[in-house]
C-alpha cells in the first residue's frame, strides 16, 4: 500500500497509489497521513479499503510531505556516532518542490537518506518487536551547508537547520 500527501503546501489531503498509479482522496476516511491513522489498527483500516471505492484524484497535483503531525525527525546512524539530533521539523517538503538554499550558502550538500515512519508509540521496545512500530517507509533528501557546519566552530546542527 502506498499513501501519499497530495495538494498545494500546506493545504496537503491524504491519498493512496493505486496499482494503476492514480492517487485515490482519503480525506473521507481519515483526516490527514498522522497520529492513529499510522498505528497498526489504522494501517489495517486503510488496508482493508477498496481503493476504487474511493474518489480518484484529478490531474497531477503536488506531491507533499508523506506525513503530518511531526514530533520528531530523529537521525541516528554509524555516521551519527558522537550526536542524535532533531531536525528542523518546517524544512519538510514535498518530492518535487523546491529545495531552498541559504542565503550567502557556499558548500549547499546533500545526501540520499531512508526516513522510517514509527506509527505508534513505541519505548524501550525489544528488538524482537521493533517492527511493530514501523508505519513505513520513505525516502528522504538530506540537505547541509557544509562551510557552516565544518568550518564555522565545529556545531553540527548549524549546517542543518536551514
């Protein structure tokens, strides 16, 4: 199953992909892509719907955010070693918008990341049922200002809260 945020920025629906590629509204069956409609019983929810039952979606809207409703953008990983920092929650966007650059930025990077959307609330969970947690999957675009980050005091979280 894949889900989807659709609309202009700010004003996104909750949709579904089809297998034929059209974007089916879920606006009639769940608010928005956030809280309980990612739990287990809300995945299951939306998995049991026909997709064709639902209104098909118009044209070629924006694609948006995959989710609302973030309390935390967490990133861990072997090159996260000495830090586990939250990210700028309102530097979300779509996959097709606009990435926007700093002003006076020199060294703009970026890096191919996999976001993991945890659906339910989940503390000191087993490794053994970790899973349960994960509502899906999706890819993220991680953007640094380098020069601001290395060269400017050494402060990791300069270069990645624009």
């Amino acid at each position: 199953m894949k889900l989807l945020r659709y609309g202009p920025a700010g004003q996104e629906k909750p949709g579904l992909l089809d297998a034929s590629g059209t974007i089916r509204d879920l606006s009639g069956v769940i608010a928005d892509l956030a809280g309980a409609a990612l739990s287990p019983a809300g995945l299951a929810k939306l998995a049991a719907l026909d997709p064709a039952s639902l209104p098909a979606v118009p044209g070629a809207p924006r694609i948006g955010a995959p989710v609302s409703g973030l309390k935390n953008f967490v990133c861990i990983g072997l090159n996260y070693a000495d830090h586990a920092a939250e990210k700028s929650l309102g530097a979300l966007c779509g996959p097709n918008d606009d990435v926007i650059i700093p002003k006076n930025s020199v060294k703009t990077d970026w890096e191919v990341e996999l976001a993991i959307i945890i659906g339910s609330t989940a503390k000191c969970v087993p490794e053994e049922t970790a899973m349960d947690h994960v509502a899906g999957y999706a890819v993220c675009n991680d953007v640094s200002e380098r020069e601001w980050q290395i060269e400017r005091g050494g402060s990791w979280d300069k270069g990645k809260g624009c």
